[in-house]
C-alpha cells in the first residue's frame, strides 16, 4: 500500500518488497509462515502485506537461521517465555527423534568420576562398549 506515515516510511510492505528486504524468494517466507504461525501477513484481497513489526521478527529469524538455529528452535526462542518452552506434542513442527534426555540425578553419580575428565569419559565408555558387547551377544 501506497499509504505513508508522518516520516515518509510505508505503513504496509508488500511481499515483493519484503522478500526483496530480507534476500529470499517469496516460497521461503510462505515456508516459514507454514512452520512459525505466530508469522501472520494481512492479507487484502489475495495479496499479503507485513507492517514494519512484522518485518523485524523476519530480520530476526533470517539472523537466527545464519547462525544455525532450525525453525522450531527459533519458534521456541522468540515467542516463548522460560516457562512455556515445552510445546504440545501436536504442535511441535517436526517430531523429535530423541526423547528428552536429562542427566542423572546426583545421588546416582558415583564419586570415584569426580576424578580426571578424559580418566572419566574412558571408563564410562569401557563400561559401555561391555554392555553393548552383553548386548549383543544376547542377540
């Protein structure tokens, strides 16, 4: 839209404009609209229009993608607070190939690993590679 405010700046930008701002092709913004719904363009007619709050959440997410975050770490990042990190199964965009892993808990740490780092990643994995040779012995 052609409409502009008081500092000359357009109130609306149009996804041409936007996709020319942010150095993508229009099929990689709809992408991310897909697997970010808090993306909402205003739509007039069938065209789709971003106001400039809009535009900074898409510089952001261009940032976090160059610095290697995927699309629901980015998701999790901008528009969730500490507590509400943990999504829905349902709304997850991809589901998780690893279940939550989380540490023991400290009373199951042996003393004796407190000792040297690598000393400890050496036995740790010796004891490993014996439970995966049991393992498959069993098999």
């Amino acid at each position: 839209m052609k409409r502009k405010d008081k500092k000359d700046a357009p109130l609306f930008y149009s996804l041409k404009e936007t996709c020319r701002l942010l150095n993508i092709k229009p099929h990689i913004l709809d992408y991310w609209e897909k697997r970010i719904p808090e993306i909402k363009p205003h739509k007039i007619g069938k065209r789709k229009f971003f106001k400039k709050k809009d535009l900074e959440i898409l510089f952001r997410i261009k940032k976090l993608l160059d610095e290697g975050y995927t699309l629901e770490g980015i998701r999790k990042k901008l528009f969730f607070s500490k507590g509400d990190t943990k999504l829905k199964k349902q709304e997850r965009a991809s589901p998780s190939l690893f279940p939550d892993l989380s540490p023991p808990p400290p009373s199951k740490i042996i003393p004796e690993y407190t000792l040297n780092r690598s000393e400890n990643l050496k036995k740790i994995l010796k004891e490993v590679l014996e439970e995966l040779k049991e393992i498959y012995k069993s098999l």
